[in-house]
C-alpha cells in the first residue's frame, strides 16, 4: 500500500499544480478565474491527499504487505480472494439493469424510470440469493 500512497501524493502534486496553471490561464484569457472547474480541481487535491492519508494510516496498523516487499514473490500474496458464485445469474442482471440505466443518461430519462425497478430487484435479488431455498442459512 505504500506504493498507493506514493502515487496518491504524486497524484496531489500534480493536481496542485494543474489548478494553479487552470486559474492562472482563466484569468488570463477571461479577466477572472473560473470559481467551479477551479473547485472542482482543487477537490481533486484534496480527495487524493484524503484517500493518501487514509492509506497510509492502514499501513502504520498492520505489517508489511506482500507488495510493500522488495523482495516478495508472487506466491507470498497466494490465497482466498473471495467467494463467488459460480452459477449465480443476478451479478448479470444487475448489470444489465445499471447499464440501462446509464443509457438513459444518453437515451432519455423516460429510460432511467424504467431502468429502476429492474435495478432494484437486482440488487435484492444480489444481496438475498443465499437467504432463501437450497442455500439458506
């Protein structure tokens, strides 16, 4: 994780110097900065510098991580990711139904309310798969 937080502060440093280069040039060429896309960049800062910071704090908690070792092998980082299941439909679903929805932005919003309904029997379906029939706890 320490390579994330590195790249994270390179990250804020180059965003720092972005917007002071994007307030210089909209006051120059306007006669006044631009205040949203100068806030919105300058929210750029501090949420690298913010997600940096908490990385770093996660990293002075626990011990060194296989990728934080110069000389770790890809096998030290070996072990059980997750649980997937295999033949669950709803992950395909709830794709589908969010790409709807996100088409709407392009199609129209008469989409999106379309695109809700499907989007939320996706995500019940999703979280609840294992609390009902064969897999029930």
């Amino acid at each position: 994780m320490l390579s994330n937080v590195r790249i994270l502060l390179v990250m804020a440093a180059y965003f720092t110097l972005t917007t002071i280069a994007y307030g210089v040039w909209t006051y120059i060429d306007g006669g006044a900065i631009e205040p949203i896309g100068t806030a919105a960049m300058g929210l750029l800062i501090i949420l690298s510098v913010f997600v940096a910071y908490y990385l770093w704090m996660g990293v002075r908690r626990t011990s060194t991580l296989p990728e934080d070792n110069l000389d770790a092998e890809i096998a030290d980082d070996a072990g059980e990711v997750g649980f997937f299941s295999p033949w669950s439909w709803w992950p395909l679903i709830l794709g589908a139904a969010a790409g709807l929805a996100f088409l709407a932005l392009a199609v129209g919003w008469w989409l999106f309310y379309i695109s809700v309904p499907f989007v939320i029997v996706g995500v019940i379906g999703f979280v609840y798969e294992y609390s009902r029939g064969q897999h029930a706890h």
